[in-house]
C-alpha cells in the first residue's frame, strides 16, 4: 500500500494526539478510521439521493429503504473482494 504524507495544523494535531492518548489509541490509525467514516458517510449521502432520484416521488417503506441500503453494501463489498483477488 502506498503512503502518502498530508500536512495537519499542529494545534489540531496535539489534540487530536492528546485525545488518542487518553483513549489509548495509535493517531495515525485514528485519522485513519475518521477518513473511512467520512467516505462511507459521503457514499451513503450519494446513495440516499439515487434512492429518491429512482423513487421518482413514491415513497419508500422503512423495509424497502434498509433492503436497499443493504443490497448496495453488500455489492460493494463484492467489489472489493473482487479487487483485492482480482
């Protein structure tokens, strides 16, 4: 895996450091997880807006809204299995 470097505020970072710390966690992996976090919530952003774009004013039931989000997971997991096997 390649790594990259990014430059953090060093105020932001001591906190971030100082609460890692307390939590008895490694930083790195911490901005690492909040990065994750952040790129699942963006996906699940956009595809809350395909739903009600394919929706075409119906609305859909709490069962239909669960099913879909997780069909879509479980397709994207497939596709990172099949990347990292591929």
């Amino acid at each position: 895996m390649t790594q990259q470097t990014i430059r953090i505020d060093r105020q932001l970072w001591d906190t971030l450091t100082n609460l890692a710390a307390k939590k008895g966690r490694n930083p790195q992996a911490l901005v690492n997880q909040l990065i994750r976090e952040y790129l699942q919530v963006e996906e699940d952003k956009a595809l809350f807006r395909d739903m009600r774009r394919d929706l075409r004013g119906r609305e859909m039931t709490d069962s239909e809204s669960v099913e879909f989000v997780h069909r879509h997971r479980r397709e994207k997991r497939a596709q990172l299995t099949s990347r990292k096997t591929g």
